[in-house]
C-alpha cells in the first residue's frame, strides 16, 4: 500500500497491474480498499491497472474529525490528485455506492481525465429518505454515543485478520475506526450535496456501465435507472442483489471488465460502431 499527500493529509492507495489501461476503484461509505480487492485482483488479470483508493477518512488514509473536509467535491479533487500523483492522463473511474457517486462528482469536475464510468449503486434523489432514516441513529450513535462505539470499536480490534473470512474483515475494519472521523464524515455527506445536479449529470458524455439491484431502499433500482436515462452515452445493468459482485462476481465482474475493454479502443473506432448501431 502506498500513500500520497493532498491537502495536507496522507491518502492510501494500492496498485494492482500494470500498464496503459488505468481503472481506480473507489469504496463505499465507511468502507475500505479493501472491499474491492477481488475485483482489482481479477481486472488487473485482463490486462488493466487497477487503483484502489481510501478516500480521507476511510481505511488508512488519513482521518481528521473535522466535519467541513468531507464533501462529495473533496473526494473528487483526491481522485484527480491520485491520477496526477501516478501521472495518469485518463482512467477509468468505478465506485460502489459513495464511490458511484464520487465517479460521477469526478468526471463533473475534470472530464477530460475520465475515459468511462462505472456506477455501481449510485444514491440520488429517490434514496434521500431511506439514507436519512438508515444513517441518521448510525450518525447519533457516533457522535452522541461515542463513549459505547470507541468501546465497540476496541472490541472490534481484539478479532483476528481471517477468523471472519474476507466480507468478515471489510466489515470489521470499519467498526474499528475511532468513531468520532467516521462520524464527521456521515456529518459532511449527509447535509452536503450528494451527487452533482440532474442538469450536469446529462452533459457527462463519457461511456458509462450503470449496475443496480432491486430491494434496497438505500440504493433503489430506480436511482440507477434514472442514471443511465440521464447519461448520453451509458447503460444499465441488474444486478441479482448487492451481494452479487462479492459472493458471485463473475458475471458481473465479466461485464465490467469487457466495458473497460470498450472504453480502452480508439475512440475513432468506438464511434464509428456507435453510429452504425
């Protein structure tokens, strides 16, 4: 794991492969890099360079309690900090959830260092109230109830690596972060924008794989619908459930990695078969 510094704050990230074809991974909400390790692992296989990335506050990147550094434009500005730490021109941005939401933030703010999207879970305007009611007493107990989460959070270091398996881990690691970071970064994103406006949304042109699944008001099929509606050039795939790209991924995972595959030919190419479609 490597670290880079931007504004003053140390970023962790891992590289996985090598070459031209760059993809950066980002993780959900309280998560880690970790989350998505199987994923790079098996993308860096197929040819392509995979980051994965802690964002600040998350996994071992830096965690500072203040509320005002966390924001969906912060995350994007480390995202395009990455790519000109590792001296990327464009990469392939994906994120799950948080990170779905980071991708669409970055290529909003910097679109001619994205060459494609993939958006799994993006949380717009039809999560807001199921976000409030799933991460408001989650943003009470952290900050109201410190004192009980540092000690759950104790608790949660005395598990051995691998005794819960790897979905085990991804889960335990965020229990035992210092509650207080984690509560202001629920802080930050709850009361701050949460993905750029609709009316931005539809001027991102860069090709786009939208994944969703149904039965999760947090992250509704809806949403995911409405994203690729919205993006000119982007389209949408079901997931089975939100398990599915970390329990069963090779179906997923051979669809992201075949769109990535896509977003890499000559762009002179792609749209002369986009016009003949």
């Amino acid at each position: 794991m490597a670290t880079l510094t931007h504004a003053g704050h140390r970023l962790a990230y891992t590289e996985h492969g090598s070459g031209p074809r760059v993809c950066v991974l980002l993780h959900g909400l309280l998560l880690s890099q970790r989350m998505h390790e199987p994923l790079a692992r098996a993308l860096a296989e197929r040819g392509n360079r995979v980051i994965t990335l802690d964002l600040l506050g998350h996994g071992r990147s830096d965690r500072p309690p203040d509320v005002w550094r966390y924001s969906m434009p912060q995350y994007a500005e480390q995202v395009v900090a990455l790519l000109d730490e590792l001296e990327v021109d464009e990469a392939v941005i994906a994120g799950t959830s948080l990170g779905a939401n980071v991708a669409l933030e970055t290529a909003a703010r910097a679109p001619e260092r994205v060459r494609g999207l993939v958006a799994e879970m993006p949380v717009l305007d039809t999560a807001l109230i199921a976000c409030v009611l799933a991460f408001g007493p989650l943003l009470v107990g952290l900050t109201l109830g410190e004192p009980a989460a540092r000690l759950l959070s104790r608790a949660a270091r005395l598990v051995p690596e691998g005794l819960t398996g790897w979905l085990g881990d991804v889960a335990l690691d965020t229990v035992r972060q210092d509650p207080r970071p984690s509560g202001a970064v629920l802080q930050g994103l709850v009361f701050g924008r949460i993905a750029p406006h609709r009316s931005v949304r539809r001027t991102l042109t860069v090709p786009t794989l939208v994944i969703g699944h149904r039965r999760d008001p947090v992250h509704p099929f809806s949403d995911a619908g409405m994203l690729a509606e919205e993006l000119p050039d982007a389209r949408l795939l079901e997931a089975s459930t939100i398990l599915e790209l970390r329990l069963t991924p090779r179906r997923l995972t051979g669809e992201i990695a075949e769109f990535l595959d896509e977003c890499w030919k000559p762009r002179r190419a792609r749209g002369r078969r986009e016009r003949a479609s």
